[in-house]
C-alpha cells in the first residue's frame, strides 16, 4: 500500500497521533503495482513485468543449463530516481530480471547459483529491441504489466508507534483490528527492510552470506550444516541488504511456491559498484 495511503487511513480511523509518529520514523521504500497491459502498448525499455524483454540485439537470452530463464521485469532506474531512498542504484539503466519459474528454486542450495539472472544495462539508449521467445524451448511467460511506483513503507512500521506512545493491551488490540480491516495490497518492493514469511531479513542475510558461500541450508537430504563454518562466515551477512521483493500477483499471473514471495539480496560493494552478477535469491511461501 501506498505511503500516503497508510497515512490516510490512520487519520481517518483516529490514529492521528500514530500516523504522525509512522511518517517520522518509518523507513521507506520503492513499492510498485502491476497493471494488465497490453505488450504493444508498452515502449522499449520502459518498466514493464511479464511479457518479452527488451534487450540490447547483441545480449543473448540468459540461460541455465541450456534452457532459457523465465523474464520476469525489467525496471526502468530513471522512474525510480526520484526516490530518495534509491539513491545508492545507477541514476540510469536498465535491470531486467530473470528467474527458472518451472523448478523455482529455493536458494538454500549452493547449486541453486545461474538460476537466476539480474541483468544491468547502463546505456538502453543506444539501442534495444524486443526479443522474442527462444524458438523450440518450453519457457514460462506471463502476462503483460506496466509498472506503477509509489513510495511504501518498509516492515515494522505498524509498531512504531508503542515505542513513544506505550498503549495498554486493549488499545494496541483495538488497532491490530483496525489493521486488518484496511484494504490488502501486493508486497513488491526495491530496497528497504523486509520481513520474509518464515524469517526474519536478518536470517535471511544470514543465508545469503551461507549459502552464497557454499554452505547447504535445506533440510534433510543434503549435506550436515558445517556450524563452524557457519560461524566463521556470518560477520559478513550485514554486507547484504534487499535488492527486490517480488510478491505473487493475480494480474501479472506470477506465483512463487504456493502464493509466496521472490527475495533478491545484493551485497553492500555489489550494489555501490552496480554488480549485479552476485545477486542471490531466496524463496518463501505459505
């Protein structure tokens, strides 16, 4: 949900003094919409979902193991430059993103790595064209989006305000049902905290940081978890942050697991020299 949004539903249920509180405190991101939208309609190398991607002609369709990635967005830097919080991304450029939508990895395997693919294009200017599908491959595609941004609030702002304000219970009860009454919305995010559904974003870095360096983090059927190893490894997982969250989305038909979501983490010296060849993603789901 948008920000502003937030805001306004807070003042016009009572919560004034909360909604002051959140908008001081709270720590913004990038959220944006899928809207259905015809392919046709939608100019080369603008923010799009789904659909074809709009590449340079000599960029090759990324691949794992032969078989083409699944293109999932591209993100136009220019749209979101206005946002102050997206400072730290090139000013210009375009990523696009792509991810194996038929097995969907989970990202606890070290083998899990070249599933996935964010691709940074500095200069789309100087020419970009429409590939089409790769011919003779079974590829999963999916419906067309335009992107629509807003700014959003990052995970945890609902609480901020007990801090300041100590409610009793039967208060903090009271606006915990206010909450769910408000309109429901997708999580899509650049950058910002997070929240996973099973985890926390600081366990996730965690498994970023392990995993990333070859470390098995899934359950039975793989290797013992090295706990020293584990050990020695973990003062780096701070060195990584949320890139981009992708939440399951009726009108673009994308669905992670069973109605989960897409986290891609980058490293803090990646994302500062726009590397983006390291990205590593985890899934969740219900």
């Amino acid at each position: 949900m948008k920000q502003a949004d937030i805001t306004e539903h807070l003042r016009k249920g009572g919560y004034e003094a909360y909604a002051d509180i959140i908008e001081a405190q709270a720590e913004r991101s990038v959220g944006f919409h899928m809207i259905p939208t015809d392919e046709s309609d939608l100019s080369l190398g603008c923010s799009k979902a789904g659909g074809s991607p709009d590449l340079p002609p000599n960029c090759s369709w990324p691949c794992y193991r032969g078989k083409p990635l699944g293109f999932i967005l591209q993100i136009s830097l220019e749209d979101i430059s206005r946002f102050h919080h997206c400072k730290e991304l090139p000013n210009n450029g375009l990523l696009s993103v792509f991810y194996n939508y038929v097995d969907q990895p989970w990202g606890f395997d070290p083998r899990d790595r070249r599933q996935w693919r964010v691709l940074y294009i500095p200069e789309p200017e100087r020419g970009l064209k429409r590939f089409a599908l790769p011919e003779g491959d079974t590829i999963w595609t999916f419906r067309s989006c335009a992107l629509e941004f807003h700014e959003a609030l990052c995970a945890g702002w609902v609480t901020i305000p007990f801090e300041t304000l100590n409610p009793e219970k039967q208060e903090i009860n009271k606006y915990f049902s206010f909450l769910l009454s408000l309109p429901t919305d997708s999580s899509h995010q650049i950058l910002g905290r997070t929240n996973g559904i099973h985890s926390t974003g600081q366990e996730m870095k965690r498994e970023c940081q392990w995993v990333s360096n070859g470390l098995f983090c899934g359950g039975g059927g793989g290797p013992a978890f090295d706990q020293k190893r584990a050990q020695e490894l973990e003062p780096g997982a701070d060195e990584w942050r949320l890139l981009l969250q992708l939440d399951t989305d009726e009108n673009s038909t994308m669905e992670w697991g069973d109605r989960g979501q897409l986290y891609f983490w980058i490293r803090d010296e990646d994302l500062g020299q726009g590397d983006f060849t390291d990205v590593w993603v985890i899934l969740q789901c219900l």
